[in-house]
C-alpha cells in the first residue's frame, strides 16, 4: 500500500528567473500549501528527491518532510512534478500537506494483470482508461489497481464496475466507464479496379508558363 519517505528540505527566497541559480547548486524549486498552512517556497536536493522518486515513485508515497529553521515534521504528499520536456530532467514539485486521519482524493494507476484469451486468438487490447480516480486515507492510498483481464473474451470489455477496490479504498469513477476491449485488428486495404493500374502522374514543370508564353 502506501510507501513513506523522508526527505530535508530548505525554505527558499529566491523566484522566478532567480531560481536558475538553484539548477547550479544542485537544487529544485518546490512550492509546499494545504489546508491550515500558507504556501512556502522550497529547494530540494536534486539528488535526494531522484534518489526518492527511484525508490519509491510519486504515487502512493507519503512524504515526512523536514524544513529546515522549523521544528515539527510535515506530512505531505508528491501532488505534482513538472519535467523539461527537451532535457527530461525534473525543474519544480509541488507537495501538499496531509492529515492522517483524513481522506484524501487521489489517482490511481492501472496494473493490468492476466493473459486475455481475447488477445490470444489476435484481438487487440484497446485500454479507454488508464487510472482510477479514488479516495482513501493517506495510509490505505495504493500505488496501482489491478485489472484482471484474464476472462476478457474477444468482443468483450469490462467497465470500472468490474473491478475490486482494494480495502480501505473507493473508486470515484462511473461504475459504467469502459476501462478496456478486445476488438479485431482494422486492416486498410486500398481497393484497385480489376485490370487497371495505380499510376502516380508526375507533375509537369513549366506547362503553365509554356501556354502564357505562348
């Protein structure tokens, strides 16, 4: 179920286009804000925070956070990261403070499970849903759901109503929402009249100008 992590931080001063001098000291702008707090500007440790997102992802993952100068410890959640998308590396995070003993809104990941015999005899899987968007408490937050799809026949699909949530969880989605389908593959076939020939007409440079200078 849901991992926990700890992770020191430092308040930041810096913004906006100062914040380039944190990519040089090995730091990455964060904002933390939630219910009872103001929002405070961070810089995380680069190292730290991939050291983190390798070991324990993004999802499901309560953060025990240390800023330095105060003296409890913060409770959060990874509530979005934002990533270059030219050099792929992560340029800023925002964390969420949390409360234990309140449910939190969440999304969920599928894990599909299974071999469905619908593929097996060359359909495809077709997938109209990717995760489930869920509640539960911070300490029941699940880092995937499994899709079993192992009774899913060709020509069949399955909905959200088909799926278990794990204890402690419950799925937000419309019990009738397609999750997934197996369908035959399409294959586009271009059609050519019985003894004909499909000719590609080169395009003639110049016919136009030749007729005006005529």
């Amino acid at each position: 179920m849901t991992d926990t992590t700890a992770i020191e931080v430092q308040p930041r001063d810096v913004i906006g286009k100062a914040n380039r001098r944190l990519k040089s000291a090995g730091q990455i702008p964060a904002v933390l804000y939630g219910t009872g707090r103001e929002a405070t500007a961070l810089a995380v440790d680069r190292h730290d925070f991939e050291y983190m997102m390798q070991h324990h992802g993004t999802g499901a993952t309560i953060v025990k956070m240390k800023i330095a100068g105060e003296s409890d410890q913060i409770d959060a959640i990874i509530k979005d990261v934002q990533v270059s998308p030219v050099k792929g590396h992560v340029i800023h995070i925002d964390f969420m403070t949390i409360r234990m003993d309140e449910v939190l809104q969440a999304a969920a990941p599928m894990n599909f499970v299974g071999d469905s015999p619908g593929v097996k005899e060359g359909g495809v899987l077709l997938h109209d849903l990717r995760e489930f968007s869920i509640e539960a408490l911070p300490k029941d937050l699940p880092e995937s759901i499994d899709v079993d799809i192992s009774q899913l026949e060709l020509g069949g699909s399955m909905s959200v109503a088909d799926v278990t949530a794990p204890a402690g969880v419950t799925i937000l989605d419309d019990p009738e929402t397609t999750i997934c389908s197996v369908t035959l593959p399409t294959i586009e076939e271009e059609v050519v009249a019985e003894g004909e020939e499909l000719i590609e007409e080169p395009e003639l440079i110049g016919e136009d100008d030749d007729k005006d200078a005529e």
